[in-house]
C-alpha cells in the first residue's frame, strides 16, 4: 500500500477543439510527484456536482496552482475586466470556497500565482488586475516571445521576512524568482503573515495565521523545474512533510 499523500489539484476548464476540458500543466503535477513526493489527484471543477466537504475527505492537501485565467473581479469587489480577459468561473466556484473550508479543517495548502490570488481573495483581499499599471510597481509580466526557459528563469529578487517560513526554508533573506504574472496583491487580507515581499513592494508571499494545518502562498512558480532549484525543493519538501503528517493524523 502506498504511503505518498494524496493532493487535490483543482483544474482549470478550457475547451479544446467543440469541447470542455478539466486541464492541469504537466510541471504542476510533476511538482507533486518530484518535490512533495506525493499523488497529485485533479479535482474536477464542477462546482454543482462536486462536494467540498467529499473532496476534502479524499485528500491529504490541497495545491493550488498557476492558470493563464483571472479570478473574477466581482469577487474582490473589483472593477469590471478589461474585454477579453481570459477568466475561468468554473474554477473560481470550485477554489475560493475550497480554500476556505481546508483552511479551517486544517488541510495543508499550498497556492501558487493564480492560487495565491485565490487565496487572497478567499480571505477577504483584494487584487490589482494590472500590477503593471500601478504607480510605483514595476511589470511582472512575462516577455510570450522569450524561449520558456528565459520566461521562467529569474526575474527579480524578493526579500524574505527574517525568520519566517520562507526564511528559514531558503536560509536567506533575498532569493530570486520567476515572475509571469499581471494581477498581485492590492489589499492585504487580515489574518495573515507576510513573508516575502518584491523589489517594489509588492507582497508576493504569505503563510496563513491561527490555522491548524500549513497554508503557503506564493506569487511565482517554485513549480518550474523544481528539482534544479533548492529553495523550490524546500517549499514543495515542506509542504509534502505536512500532507504526510495531516494524513497519519487522519489514519489514527
């Protein structure tokens, strides 16, 4: 019998030719297989047909990952999208109220750029739509016509908040990450701990307060090819730990 956790992966719905599709990327599940050593499971995002509380009983943790689709302003109280962004309702009625429950069930969570966005609005923050457009932040979008590798190579640095989770898991306090994102933060939601913030302020990392499992967000993809990067490793090492941890809990 297997001893890896199972990890719930939400996908994103995208039609492919006359179809719908429940779709992953591949570096995320493969982020689940070499950097948690767990089973990534994808969850369907049928919001009318799926039960929270059901997946949430299958599982060991829940990751949240990166999409090309925005979080619908509507639910931050944001202002309308600009025509023809992409958007993704069906997993935005699947996440938000998933990452509410697993939180307090203390589900391990890790969420990474979309997801982060996902969990801050969950908990009540709000987003900018194009961080690019701020005054005082500088672009985080990526150049579509790099190779991939430059796309998802270093961007920035980010300064990690002295003995926080993420400080302790990279043993600096300045690393540099990936940036392919236009939405970020706008509005801190309570309840939180920062833990990494951007050369231009921007918080791009928070660990989740009076929770009784893990609860990582992080803006950037640690998923990119995560066994050449130690930090990486560590995150997805430390949230793996925590899945395996929550599920001999659940054994007991």
């Amino acid at each position: 019998m297997s001893t890896k956790p199972v990890i719930g992966v939400p996908a994103c719905r995208k039609p492919i030719d006359i179809h719908q599709f429940h779709v992953v990327g591949e570096k995320y599940l493969q982020a689940m297989v070499d950097g948690a050593d767990a089973l990534p499971l994808i969850i369907p995002v049928m919001a009318d047909d799926v039960d929270i509380d059901d997946v949430l009983g299958q599982v060991d943790g829940v990751f949240l990952t990166g999409s090309l689709s925005n979080v619908e302003p509507h639910h931050y109280e944001g202002e309308p999208s600009e025509p023809g962004t992409l958007h993704d309702p069906h997993r935005d009625a699947i996440t938000l109220p998933l990452t509410e429950r697993a939180l307090k069930a203390g589900v391990p969570l890790l969420a990474v750029c979309r997801g982060y966005q996902e969990v801050v609005v969950a908990l009540g923050g709000t987003l900018h739509q194009k961080v690019h457009e701020v005054p005082g932040y500088h672009s985080h979008l990526e150049n579509k016509e790099d190779p991939i590798e430059v796309m998802y190579g270093p961007s920035h640095p980010v300064d990690l908040v002295e003995g926080g989770m993420l400080h302790k898991l990279a043993g600096e306090t300045r690393v540099m990450v990936n940036s392919l994102h236009s939405q970020g933060m706008a509005r801190l939601p309570d309840g939180v701990t920062v833990e990494a913030i951007a050369d231009d302020g921007l918080i791009e990392g928070f660990t989740v307060d009076d929770v009784p499992g893990f609860a990582l967000g992080v803006q950037w993809h640690p998923e990119w090819q995560v066994t050449e990067n130690e930090f990486s490793m560590a995150i997805f090492k430390a949230f793996g730990d925590a899945c395996r941890a929550y599920a001999g809990q659940r054994q007991v």
